[in-house]
C-alpha cells in the first residue's frame, strides 16, 4: 500500500470503526494527541481535521445557542411519568441539535454549543431539598431516574444502526447533589450500601441500557477519590463491571480541583495524570495541557494516552464527522426543523402532563370559563423567567400564565392582574419604596374578582448551580424550603378578602406550603415546575378543564427542613420516600384527577420467584368519574422482612394510561429476580427468601392513599436449603 493509500484508512468509512481509530491515532503526534483532550480541541490542518468544542448542553431543549424549543425543566419532564413522551421530546431536541451543527458548520462557526456532544442528562439522585441543581434531575427514586434516563438518552442517541444522532451524556457521576458551595473539595462519604441502593443504579441503566456514549465526572470527591480521577468509579464500576466503552468527560475545572481544593496532587500535571489514568479521557478546562510534562517526569506513558484519545476519536466517527454527509442520514435533517409548530405542541403536550394537581378542595376546579372576573396576582404570573429554569435555550416566543388565562376565556371576562411583589423580600428599596406596595394593588384585584389565581414560587435565580443563581445566597441552594417571606405575607393578604383562592406553584423543588395546604380559603394547589415556553397555555387548559391534570410529583414535598438530616449527609437514612419516617406534605407519587379510577385486585401468574425468573403482574383500571383522563399506574414493592435495613417500599414500575369514562384497561408489570433483591452491608447484591407486598395504585402507598391502591404477596425462594445467594448487581 502507498503513503497516499495508507493515509486514506481513517477516512475509509467501509473498514471497521476499531481499525480507522488506530490508524488515525498512530499519525497523531503527542502535542495534537493532548490537544484533542482539551473540551475547545485544536484542528489539525496536515490532516484536513478541523477543531471542535466538545461542550454542549440540552437539558430540556437545546440550550445556550441561539433561538430553540424549550420544553419543560428536567424535574417537569419527570413528573409526567411518561417514558414514551420522553423519547419523543428527546428525539425532537436531537433534530435541533443534529440541524443546528450542520449550519453552523457551513457558515464555519466550531465555536462552544455548536457540537454534537451533549452534557446531558443529570441524573443525580435528589436526595435533598435544599440542592439548587435538584430541577435539573428527575427526581429522588432511582427507578425513575433510571427510566426516564434511558428514554432521554435513546431519543438523544437515536437508533441509526451505524451512526450516533448525538452523544447524550449522564452526569455527574456518581454520588453527587450538593451542597454547592462545598463542590470543589467536598467529600462525599457514602456507604457501599446507599452506593449500590441509591447513587449508582440510575447511572447504570443509563450506561448498560441507555448505552450512552459518553458519561461526566463530579466535581466532589466519593469516599476520598476524586470522582474524576477514581479507580473504583471509573475503572472498576463504569468500565469493568458495567462493560462500558465510551468516554469520560471532566465536569469544567475538576481536575483543576484535584490539586487546588482536594490536594490530592501537589501539582497540574500530577492531576491529569491521575484522572487520565484512571480513565477520564476529555477534560473541560485546561490542565490537560499538563500530560506533555506529565509524559516528560514519567507520571504517565504515552500508551494510556493513546487510549483516551481513541475513545474520543472513536465518538466523532461514530456521529459521522469524518464521513461524506450525503452518508449520514442525520445530516439531511432540514434547519426549519429548529423551534418548528410540532416541536412547539409537544413542549406544550409535556407541560400538560407535567402539572401537578396538589390540592382541589370541593373541586373548584376546573373553572368556568364565563366568570364575571378573575384575578390573576403574582410574581410569577407574568414572568418569562418562571417558565424556563435553568440551561434553557431561548424560545422564539413564550406564553406566561397570564397570557394562557386571557386568551382561554370568555370574551367577556374581565382579567385583572397585578403583580404583588416580588419573589424575595426586600424591605425597601434606596428610595424607600417598601417591598409590601404592590398588596393593595393586589388586595383591589381580588375583592373585585369571583377568583383568584395567585401565582407564587422561585425561579432559577434563587435555586440553581453554584454561581448561576444571582439571588440565592447559599451558593445557588437553599437555606430554607419555605415559601419565600413576602410572598407568604402577600398570601395571608389576598385571603382576607375571602374570595375562593387556586395557587400556581413554580419551583424546580418541593416548597413547603403547609399554610396553604391547610387553610380552606386556599380551595387548590398546581404545582407547574418550570414548564417550558407553553407553559401558560399548559396551565390554562388544565385550570378550566380543557386538559385533566395527571402529573405525579417525582421527589417528596417535606414540611420541613426539620423533617430532614444534615445537608452534608449523605446516609440515605431520613431521605426519600423510601427512608422518611415521618409524614410528608405531600409524598412522591402523588397527583391528583379531574376524575377518579378503580383498581381491580392484582393477578400474579407466580407467588414464588426464583433466580433468572421473573413474576407477571397485571391489574384491571378503570375510570370511573365523569371526565376522561389520564392514570400514573405505579408498583411498588415492600418487604415484609429482610435481613438488614432497606427502603419500606420502591417505586418498580409505572405506566401512563389514558382513559374514557368508564373504559377500562389492562397493564402488566414484569417483576425480575433481580427486582426483589437487597444489598446487604458489605454492598453484596443478594437474594433471599423473604415476602413482598406488591402494591399498585395511581399512587404510592402511604395513608392517605390507602384505599386507592391494591396489593399482593409474593416471596422469593431458593429451594429447599432457604439459602442466600450473590447475584450480579
């Protein structure tokens, strides 16, 4: 073979993907190996290589590049408990960002949030309240986590059978969810237990089932490893035990931490070593500049970095970069596509499904749409910010709730708005203007009104990541869950005027309104997260009955922070609906209908499950009210007894159904060995013999729901020996 032939065997798209890696890497030198570890990587000229920023983002739409669809925050996205929509809003945020590269590089612009790499999901568990980044995960329970991941992640990736749409990326692996302000040295010390239980799963079937190409590194360290530098996170767990094989990305500046605030290395280029050799191939920042010194003192061989850079070689051959465009399907998708009419519907069809029904007393609710007047009042009813949380992209056009209200009802509706005040206190301003002026103006609206929409809530400036959010001041955390002050005091205000009361809550996480829960003049409670750039037509349809509310709210709403351990602690003991003890506000699972649904008794096709077996479960619902509707079908298993502590019961399964008064559906739930087994102290995965109560409802199964929920008994058995048995986790 000639020089010029043999040049060619990278770009030869009908070899085998292992073979042009290798070839490429071997032409590289070690100068544009380590500049291809640096996330904003240089081009190389002598091989036609242009440069690109590895950074991108697209949590709940493309973000941070120009004009997009916004769709609802993660933890929105999460509350419809619909894994078939998710894939659906993934898959179109994949055809923006697939149509949106392919202009930029036409017009020449390789500049950051312009790639195809994508720092997306978080999928952290929310294990605290108080976290500011808590809105960008789905929530506290691993098996939700962990399926929403996956649909998030197959509709990012796509399913060509030889090129990637995009590389989706879980972070930030693996025990990770605050406190901010702590991130950069921060230790988080985690029992194998609550490692194996909690933090892990959600991240493993986002990487074993998901199949994500790529997975980000903590800031924090993990039991006194730098998460982005450990060889039990990275090595043993992400590649060895789970067969992963795509590459890790640093979180942006961690391995500088590694050094600065960890002082696990006295050094730059000691850190890149480290992280390098335990397997954390691209760093965002900059201290991979360091391995070409790091090479010269011996502290790593050049052959380790050749492998990190064939795992990032090996991901933009498989998005199709090196490869002719008229090849890869993904290159003909049109630049109209981008915040298109059908991308704008599904934003709103999944703020529909994301509103959570708290409270409805006497159903008030749905309102009619010919009320003599409604007073919409609120710092948030008609604000923009409210609707998009945080790593948005921008919407070419956004609907507030107060534009939903007025453009839903009648035309002869008198709308009265006022803002109230603002989200925080402030007692007055430099030219004492006092943080209570609005009430009257607020106060006016409601006596005048049939009803009163009050807006209230937080948004992403006073929760968010470490620096983003300008308001809060714990470092984008919370010192408090409460209802922000002034905003409780312009609540107690509108409610002496006696007329019936419906709060719009927005947050990106549970806020204690137990004062509104309890007071009756507080007729009902919405919880619309940060619903995306529909969100007021969203909230308005399900206000006055054109859509029936089924979301279910994917972490529990504690009353209080007194409720809860230490923010630093991360022993789950205390936390999540799997471990409080103590009655919540509002637990996980919960949503309220327009409607109301009867549960048959279960059938299990097996009361005794053995390894490499699992149990058929099926269950009659029907709706049995007035109104068709949708059902978060939930399963939940509670062990009757078990040999070391674990979770009262677990989320292991739910479905989304739809149905018509009194239509009535089948759903089936497969239960797996796997499912019904525990970790016990050493963070073994075992199976023993023990019973399950099988519980299945529209809810979880706490006291207030009771009633509503069915449930059965099924156990495991090993034989005639009862023994235990190690299972693979």
């Amino acid at each position: 073979m000639n020089k010029q032939n043999d040049r060619q065997v990278w770009q030869n798209y009908n070899l085998p993907i292992d073979e042009r890696v290798d070839d490429l890497v071997s032409r590289l030198t070690l100068d544009e190996k380590v500049a291809q570890m640096i996330h904003s990587a240089s081009s190389i000229p002598r091989l036609g290589i242009p440069e690109y920023n590895w950074w991108n983002e697209c949590l709940h739409g493309v973000g941070r590049s120009g004009i997009s669809t916004v769709f609802p925050q993660a933890i929105g996205l999460s509350s419809s408990f619909n894994t078939k929509l998710m894939h659906r809003v993934a898959d179109a945020i994949s055809d923006e960002a697939r149509a949106k590269h392919h202009e930029y590089v036409r017009q020449g612009d390789h500049d950051m949030y312009k790639g195809l790499t994508f720092w997306s999901p978080n999928v952290n568990i929310f294990r605290d309240p108080r976290w500011g980044r808590g809105q960008e995960t789905y929530g506290e329970d691993p098996f939700l986590t962990g399926r929403m991941g996956i649909s998030f992640i197959k509709g990012l990736q796509g399913d060509d059978p030889e090129y990637i749409k995009i590389v989706a990326t879980p972070k930030h692996f693996a025990a990770h969810s605050g406190p901010e302000a702590l991130r950069h040295q921060f230790n988080a010390r985690v029992s194998i237990k609550d490692l194996r239980e909690t933090y892990l799963p959600a991240f493993k079937a986002c990487v074993v089932e998901g199949k994500a190409v790529s997975v980000m590194g903590a800031y924090s360290r993990t039991n006194d490893e730098a998460c982005c530098a450990s060889k039990t996170l990275l090595q043993k767990i992400l590649r060895e035990e789970w067969g992963f094989e795509g590459y890790v990305v640093s979180d942006c500046k961690a391995i500088c931490d590694i050094h600065q605030h960890h002082k696990i290395t006295s050094s730059p280029e000691e850190s890149a070593a480290l992280a390098v050799k335990n397997g954390c191939d691209l760093n965002c920042g900059k201290v991979y500049h360091s391995l070409l010194l790091a090479v010269k003192k011996g502290l790593i061989e050049e052959e380790t970095i050749d492998l990190a850079v064939s795992r990032l070689m090996r991901a933009r051959m498989q998005l199709g970069m090196f490869d002719p465009p008229e090849r890869v399907s993904y290159t003909q998708i049109p630049y109209s596509v981008n915040d298109c009419k059908e991308h704008r519907h599904l934003s709103l069809q999944m703020a529909r499904e994301s509103i959570v029904l708290l409270k409805n007393g006497e159903n008030i609710l749905p309102l009619e749409k010919d009320l003599k007047c409604i007073a919409v009042i609120g710092p948030n009813a008609h604000d923009n910010s409210v609707l998009l949380g945080n790593y948005s992209g921008t919407p070419s056009g956004t609907v507030t709730f107060l534009d939903g209200i007025r453009s839903l009802v009648d035309s002869e509706t008198e709308i009265m708005y006022a803002r109230g005040c603002d989200w925080l206190i402030n007692e007055e301003d430099e030219w004492g203007v006092q943080a209570t002026e609005g009430f009257s103006e607020a106060c006016a609206a409601a006596e005048r009104a049939d009803v009163v929409i009050l807006c209230l809530g937080i948004n992403s400036e006073i929760e968010g990541e470490e620096g983003a959010a300008s308001l809060s001041n714990f470092a984008g955390d919370r010192d408090s869950i409460d209802l922000p002050e002034i905003q409780q005091r312009l609540l107690k205000a509108v409610m002496k005027k006696g007329k019936p009361i419906i709060i719009v809550l927005s947050s990106g996480s549970p806020v204690s309104i137990n004062y509104a829960h309890e007071h009756v003049s507080v007729s009902a409670i919405l919880q619309t997260w940060y619903p995306g750039e529909e969100g007021g037509t969203a909230l308005a349809e399900v206000v006055f009955g054109d859509y029936n509310p089924a979301g279910r709210l994917p972490v529990t709403f504690v009353k209080s922070i007194d409720q809860l351990p230490l923010f630093e602690d991360y022993n789950m003991r205390g936390r999540t609906y799997r471990y409080l003890k103590e009655e919540p506000l509002y637990p996980f699972g919960y949503g309220l209908s327009y409607t109301d649904f009867s549960y048959r008794k279960p059938v299990i096709d097996r009361k005794t499950v053995v390894p490499g077996e699992s149990v058929e479960v099926s269950v009659q619902i029907e709706n049995t009210g007035q109104r068709a509707g949708d059902e978060v079908v939930q399963l939940y298993l509670e062990p009757l007894k078990s040999s070391v502590v674990v979770p009262r019961w677990e989320l292991q399964g739910f479905t989304r159904i739809h149905l018509k008064p009194g239509e009535m559906q089948k759903v089936k739930f497969s239960l797996s060995a796997r499912q019904m087994a525990l970790i016990d102290a050493d963070g073994r995965c075992v199976l023993e013999p023990r019973s399950f109560r099988i519980h299945i409802g529209g809810r979880q199964p706490d006291k207030r729901s009771e009633t509503l929920t069915k449930s059965e008994i099924v156990s495991t058995g090993f034989g005639l020996s009862g023994s235990r048995k190690e299972i693979p986790y």
